[in-house]
C-alpha cells in the first residue's frame, strides 16, 4: 500500500504543477486536494511521515521534492528547509519561487502546514 500511495503522491505532485504551468486550474487544485489527504495520512503517523518523505525528497522531479518538503518539515525543519534552500537556485520556473516564498516564511517564523 505505501508504494501505492508514493506512486500517487508523484503522479499528484506533477499533476499540480502542470495545472499551474498549462493549465486547466481546475487540475492543479484538485491534485492539490489529493496531495493534501495523502499528507495529512502520513503524517498522522508516528514519525510524522518522516519516512515516506525523506525518501521522496530526493526524487528526480522537482514539484515532488518540493511536495516532500513542505510535509517532511512536520518532522525534520532543517532538512525541509535546506531543500527549499536549493529548490529556490535551481531556477525551474513555479517550483523556485514556491520555494523562496517558503524560505521566506520559515525565516519570519510564518510558515505552517496545513490539511484543510
């Protein structure tokens, strides 16, 4: 069941960005409510999910990484951060400025996770 569940966070992830990306939005916010119950799953778990998404952390795609850390920071901040850290140089379009705005909230001490 696990790898059925990352198999669908991934296939979520880029789902969103390409709605974002291309378009219809309509796609983007419903993989964005996919990814939401997926995360909220995980991190009901006893280790907060750290274990399904530190290993999707260094997925090769980078709205899945992005994804991965904005969850795995519930469990490991500095990680989560660090990922952002270097999501923001990679200069892919959406992902980087999702990332920067992230940085910037976690150094103003705003940023929070959300399931809802």
């Amino acid at each position: 069941m696990a790898k059925d569940l990352k198999e669908e966070f991934i296939q979520q992830a880029l789902r969103y960005i390409e709605g974002i990306k291309k378009g219809p939005l309509s796609r983007s916010h419903a993989a964005h409510k996919k990814l939401r119950k997926i995360c909220k799953l995980q991190c009901e778990a006893e280790d907060k999910g750290y274990l399904f998404f530190s290993e999707l952390i260094t997925h090769v795609e980078p709205a899945v990484r992005f994804w991965a850390a904005s969850y795995l920071y519930l469990s490991d901040p500095a990680r989560a951060t660090a990922e952002f850290q270097a999501l923001e140089k990679l200069g892919v379009s959406h992902i980087s400025a999702f990332a920067l705005g992230y940085c910037w909230q976690i150094e103003e001490g705003s940023f929070q996770i959300t399931f809802d």
